[in-house]
C-alpha cells in the first residue's frame, strides 16, 4: 500500500477543535490495519460551497446551518478534521472490464466516518477529490467539478425516483484546478452511503488468501448490512442470498428507468444494494438494449442490456470470495461450489420477477395476467424499432389510458401505426381489469413513470455553465426539476424533451 512520493509536501488538515459536531460512531476504522490506510484529506487553496444537501443533512441529524459555515466547510473541503473523525482510505480490488486489479483502493476519497441517524441507520461520510491516498497509483486524488457535479445530479435524481443509491451531501469548489484532458476547476464532492464496502473489497484479501479477512469483512458486512442472516443456520450462505436479492432489484429498478452505469467494475458493485460511482452513468433516450455512453466502454461490455448478466458475473466473482466460508458451513468444498452455484442460480429469476413487476407498473397492470411479458416485450421491440423516447413513452400512456385515445403516443414513433397496433392488445388487456377507471389508471400510471429525468444534454449545459463560467444556477434549476420527477410543472417543459440532433450527447466520461 505504498503510493509514489508526491511532487511537493502535502499541506496537512487543521486539526483544531471544531464546533461543527458530525457525531461520529466509526465502526470500520477498528478494523485491522490491512484494511485501510489512515491519512487525513489534504487541503485545499481556497474552499468555496457549491451546495449543501439540506433535507440529507437532516436526515443525518447534522445542522445545515454548521454546514456551511467557514468551519463547515472547511471540513466538505478537506481543509480540517471534524471532532471524533478518524479520516481513511479503504483497501479494495477488483475486475475493470474483466480484468482483475489486485490493488485499487481508494485513490482519490477519504472516509471521515460513520454517523447514526435519528432511525438507528449507520451511514458512511465520505470525501471524493480529497487528495492522494496510498492508492493512489499515478493519479492525482483530486476530482474535477464536472464530474463532482454529475455525481450529485444524478444520485439525487435516482434517489428521488426511489432507486437505492448513494447521497451527495455537498458539493465545494476546491480553488484549485486539476489537470485532464485540460486543466479544470477542482472540486470536493462529499458522499453519504449505508457503506462503501463492495464486491472488490472482498476481493482484496481472497487473492491475498487472507481468509481470517474474508471472514472478518464477512461478518462485519452481515452486522451493518444483513443481521437478519446472522441466525441462519448458514449465516454466510443467508448473506450470499441477501446480496444477490438486493443487486436482482437493484438492476431492475435501473433497466425500468433506463439507466446505463457505464462502469460495472467489481470495485463499483456496493454490498448493500445501493447504487455507487457514478462515472460515465446517463439515461437513455431512443430506446436501444446496445445503447452505452462511456467512453472507455470500446465494446458495449455494459451496454444498457448488459447490465443483468453483468451484475450476475459481478456476483460470482462475489460468490468466490465467499467459497471458504461456504466450506465451513457445509463441510467440504465441493458441497461449498454447489452452495455457492445453487445462490447463484436464484439471480435470473429474481430479476426476471422484479423486471416483470415493474413493467406491469409501467403499463398500468394492476394484475398478473400469463402473457403480459409478451405484451412488455412487444412494445419495447416496436420502441426499439421505431427509435422512440422510452421515459416519454411510458409517461405519455398515463394520457393515452385517461383519453382512451392513442395520440399521446403514437407520435413518439417513426412509424405511428407501430404503436397503435400494440395498443389494441394494451387496451384489451386493461379492461380485463373493469373496475379500474381510466382516471385511476391514468393517476397510477403517473406516479410510476417519471417525467423527468436527467437527460444528457441538460446535465452536460449545467456542467459547462458550471466549469467555464462558475454559472451554477442551469444546476441549481435541474436539482430543482428532478427532486419532483413524477410530478408535471409549469416552466419545466424542456426538461421532459430529448435533445434534438445539435443537442445530443453521445458520449459520457469518467472523472479521473
């Protein structure tokens, strides 16, 4: 865990006393040295908030009003260590793009600690762009404030559609600019999560063969994430089960969405089943299963469609860590392998349901009914087709149900008629269900399909208003839109449009 000798000395953190009390209960820091490394964030020249997540703050039972002021902000900078903050670098592996990196680590973040809120929910309070780390290999630790900015638009858009994910706190600008393709301004981006333990940090000490870590981490993970497992007759099978149930409904809800992550590397698999990293990650328009945006994705390893079967490989990978435990429950390692092989196997079905119900959901199904999955898959192979806008489509069926009339709709489509075909099927299976009133559906169908969400174009104008002019108010507006995006408003229309030819975006970036 040894990184290169910076170029210049550090500057260190102000370690005086602070009347901005986070209340930390810091569960991982009492972990075995190998797991982390202990550093303070470096500062920064000259912190500036960019934002600060009021309603997050609360529900952490922090005072926003602390938050920002010079003390506070100091601490979202990295400029000075909060009281009872034990700041560190987590140790982690893991497979990019299928090839696995026994040493990555957190390279540009800094766990400040772990605060309980008001409901007894243990969350991480983590520093991205917080400076060089022991893993930080060639890079530079820092983060640039486009992509500090994309991780906050997009977390909290996920958030408010009811996606598990990760929390941006704050956003501050750092003073300083880091170098990229061009130089930057610099940013400090900070993030709540349920934990940052994920898929690579089990990989870490399993290519070691430090399994006395293995089963450490395991435990750990089952007490923070997974309790219910410990009374399992096999606890560490229970905990395999619950992190497969969690990433089946995890990858639904983001396909029902259409969310492409963009980089679904082990290291970015969180064991809670919350949705982490968000790098090159867009929404999809035209409705396409090989849609990928990232532009170091080169053969659509995580194209849209991808996702599913790439969450499984993620999990087997999971699942390896996991073969030693799995031997001591069951007594050899053969028994261990089908163990392992038989959680697996539960991953395909779980999905399947969980896509399948929220498709019901988004054509407005109140029942079960054996051919609605065909009925699904018709109107997206004819959205697919005819190139139609897949948010706006499902969102303009709560019209098309209310009027009983196809014209909401059938102008999404290159071919109208496309549509109008499946829509007989559509609504003969809707009144099946008699009881229900076009109102009612029309309400319901509403409340599940979104009608906003961060599309490319406008998320790329808030961050070039934000990076080439310090213009933040195209951002503060999209924050605003999205943290309601299920209910329609006046002033908001072009949100809910795709970007025209001269507007789209095809390509998305990582941060580093």
């Amino acid at each position: 865990m040894n990184a290169a000798e910076p170029a210049t000395p550090a500057p260190v953190a102000d370690s005086a006393p602070s009347s901005v009390r986070f209340g930390f209960d810091n569960t991982y820091a009492r972990l075995p040295e190998r797991f982390h490394a202990r550093l303070a964030p470096t500062p920064v020249a000259a912190p500036r908030l960019i934002r600060l997540n009021g309603p997050v703050a609360r529900e952490l039972g922090l005072d926003p009003v602390l938050l920002t002021s010079a003390e506070g902000v100091d601490i979202l900078a990295g400029s000075r260590v909060a009281a009872d903050s034990e700041p560190l670098a987590q140790a982690y592996a893991g497979h990019q793009f299928g090839s696995f990196v026994p040493q990555l680590g957190d390279g540009r973040a800094n766990l400040l600690g772990e605060v309980v809120n008001r409901d007894g929910a243990r969350y991480d309070i983590q520093l991205k762009g917080s400076g060089r780390t022991p893993f930080s290999r060639a890079g530079d630790g820092r983060a640039a404030l486009g992509p500090v900015l994309r991780e906050y638009i997009v977390s909290e858009a996920m958030a408010a559609m009811g996606i598990p994910t990760t929390r941006a706190l704050a956003a501050v600008l750092s003073g300083e600019y880091v170098q990229r393709e061009t130089p930057q301004p610099g940013a400090v981006l900070t993030r709540v999560a349920a934990s940052h333990l994920r898929v690579g940090t089990f990989q870490f000490f399993a290519a070691r063969q430090d399994f006395d870590a293995v089963e450490l981490l395991a435990k750990y993970a089952i007490a923070r994430h997974y309790p219910e497992t410990a009374q399992a007759a096999r606890p560490y099978r229970a905990f395999l089960d619950g992190v497969i149930a969690r990433q089946a409904s995890l990858i639904a809800q983001w396909l029902l969405v259409g969310f492409i992550h963009g980089v679904m590397n082990t290291d970015n698999m969180a064991i809670s089943g919350e949705t982490i990293d968000y790098g090159p990650c867009a929404f999809m328009e035209a409705y396409d299963p090989a849609t990928v945006f990232s532009s170091i994705d080169h053969y659509g390893r995580y194209a849209y469609a991808n996702q599913p079967r790439i969450a499984l490989w993620n999990l087997t990978r999971f699942a390896e860590t996991l073969l030693p435990l799995l031997e001591l429950e069951t007594g050899d390692q053969k028994a261990a392998i089908a163990s392992a092989t038989e959680a697996l196997e539960a991953f395909a079905p779980q999905y399947e349901a969980a896509h399948l119900a929220g498709l019901r959901r988004k054509l407005g199904l109140m029942t079960e009914r054996e051919g609605d999955r065909a009925l699904a898959e018709d109107l997206l192979q004819r959205m697919a087709v005819n190139k139609a806008d897949f948010t706006l489509t499902f969102r303009r069926l709560c019209d098309a149900a209310a009027m009983d009339d196809n014209s909401p709709v059938r102008g999404l489509f290159s071919d109208p008629e496309a549509f109008d075909a499946w829509a007989v099927k559509w609504r003969n299976r809707m009144n099946e269900e008699s009881e229900v009133t076009g109102e009612e559906r029309a309400a319901y169908l509403c409340r599940v399909n979104p009608l906003y969400i961060p599309r490319n174009h406008h998320v790329e104008a808030a961050l070039k208003a934000a990076t080439e002019s310090r213009d933040f108010q195209p951002f503060e507006e999209l924050l605003e839109v999205l943290a309601l995006p299920y209910d329609e408003r006046p002033n908001f229309e072009k949100y809910a449009q795709p970007a025209q030819l001269e507007e789209r975006v095809l390509q998305t970036f990582c941060g580093t």
